[in-house]
C-alpha cells in the first residue's frame, strides 16, 4: 500500500498552451529528491479536461519515463463516460503506470447504483489497482460509503481519494474497517487530520509548490505525532487555501511559475489567476518559506 504525501502534478505549458515537457521532467524529479511517495499523472491538478486523449496518454508515459521506477505512477484516467475510462484507462496500463485513479462521472449524476457498475466494469476490463476518486463540488456526484464498501470487494479497486473536506465522512470511512483498502485524503486543509483519524496518505495539491513539507508532515501524522504534524502544517495552512482562490490548477500553476519552475501557461477554458489573487498566494508562498 501506498501511503504518505502523493502529489497530483501539474502538466506545464508554455505561454502559448504547448506541453513543457522539459519543465515537466523538472516537476517530477524535484517530487521524488523531496520524498514524495508517488504521482498522480493528469489527474484534475493535471488539466486532464483539456488534454487530448493522445496527450493525455504521453504526458503519462514520459512521467514514467522520467520517474523511472523510483515512485509509483498513478494515471488519472477517469471520465463521465465508461467507455472512455475504460480506453483511458488500458492507455495508462500499456504506458506502465502503477495504478489508475477513477474521478466519479462528472455532470451526469449518477445514482449510486450506476457508480457501481460502472467502477466494476473498469476494473473487470483493465487488470491495473484501480483508486476511486470522489469530489463531488466538481462532479456534482457524491459516491456515498456504502457504495465504497461494495466496490472494495472487486479485487483491482484498492483504494479512495476522498475530497468532499468532510471530517464526518472521514470518520464514516474509517469506521467500515476495509482491510488493504488505502483511504487518501483529496483536500489538504483536512488531510493532516484525515490522516491522524486513519487515512494513508494525502493526494494533494499543496505538494506541487511544497514537497518536502507535505511529506514530512504527513509521515508525522501517520507515525500518530500529533504535535509535529501541527507545527508542520501550520505553515502551509496560507497555501491550502489560497492555491483554491479560484479553481485548480490555476493558482497552483501561476504559483508554480512565480516560483521560477515553470512557464505560465494554461488552456481554455481555464484563465491564468486573476491579478486580485496574486498578493494572496505570495504571502502565502512566503508564509511557507518557498518565496524570498
């Protein structure tokens, strides 16, 4: 099982919307000398909605390529469609990836019923483990614990990003006692105390600007040190929140270029950060000791 900080990595683009897959290998070789302890490839931090699925499937097989065995590679490969989660996800097993992380079908909403099949039928028809992924102020679909417990049972489905930022529903989770079933928190304001609760590990946003950070405090909270996890998430609290100024990835991407690691670019429909924002996010860089 894989527990620990995993980073749901951005895709850089140049100014004009190309893939920088120069700056991409200087993303994912900065996460692994920090000790993150895998990747989320194309995930929505990744602008999987606005690649096409030929992109989608090479920006995935050159983080493996870069990656090169050293932390695991989960491809994001979830759509509204199940045929197309299916052909995202056999792209990702030829790739190489370690794993493939399912968001619930977005805009459709389905009933729990058809979340069931519809996970079950990507996981009978790709043999890769299989993390299901529910947000539901994204998807507009909210993929209940009950339904979490039956999909357990399909043997390649072997974990859950949950990103409601729901403590309850994290005690919920915790409380149907999954045997070798991974529970991760998708919201980093609640994954310190996600992770003290019972959860493995964080897929996070906050660890594209602050990897060393984000694993230290999450091997504090899942080693049960309350007391250091604290203290160490203290100084990224300003950036939990502001990297969600307005949708993700835009702050975190605009961050991520004030930072010097990569090019500001961004596609359609998504805009770069509004200039309201930028003070925010620095202060909030700053506050973690990422910017001078």
């Amino acid at each position: 099982m894989i527990t620990g900080s995993i980073v749901a990595i951005v895709t850089p683009m140049t100014e004009t919307g190309e893939i920088d897959h120069k700056a991409l290998e200087v993303l994912v070789e900065r996460q692994v000398s920090a000790g993150t302890s895998a990747i989320v490839s194309v995930g929505t931090s990744g602008e999987a909605s606005t690649l096409s699925v030929a992109e989608h499937t090479d920006v995935i097989r050159r983080t493996i390529d870069v990656v090169a065995g050293r932390v695991p590679v989960i491809a994001g490969t979830g759509a509204n469609s199940t045929s197309e989660a299916i052909h995202l996800t056999k792209s990702a097993h030829a790739a190489g990836a370690n794993g493939a992380l399912l968001v619930t079908p977005y805009y459709v909403k389905p009933p729990q019923e058809g979340l069931y099949q519809h996970f079950r039928a990507v996981a009978e028809a790709v043999d890769i483990p299989q993390y299901l992924y529910n947000v539901p102020s994204r998807t507009g679909c909210d993929m209940l614990p009950s339904t979490v417990a039956r999909l357990a049972e399909v043997p390649n489905i072997v974990g859950l990003k949950e990103a409601a930022g729901d403590l309850d529903r994290v005690r919920d989770l915790v409380a149907l006692g999954l045997e070798d079933f991974a529970l991760y928190s998708g919201d980093d304001g609640t994954a310190r105390a996600s992770m003290l609760a019972g959860f493995h590990g964080n897929i996070s946003v906050t660890a594209n600007v602050a990897p060393r950070e984000m694993a230290r405090m999450c091997a504090a909270a899942l080693a049960g040190d309350a007391e250091s996890a604290s203290e160490i998430d203290a100084a990224l609290v300003g950036l939990h929140s502001a990297l969600f100024a307005e949708p993700n990835p835009i702050p975190v991407k605009w961050a991520l270029a004030e930072m010097g690691l990569m090019p500001g670019g961004i596609r359609l429909p998504l805009v770069p950060l509004d200039q309201w924002h930028h003070e925010d996010v620095r202060a909030a860089l700053r506050s973690a000791g990422l910017l001078d």
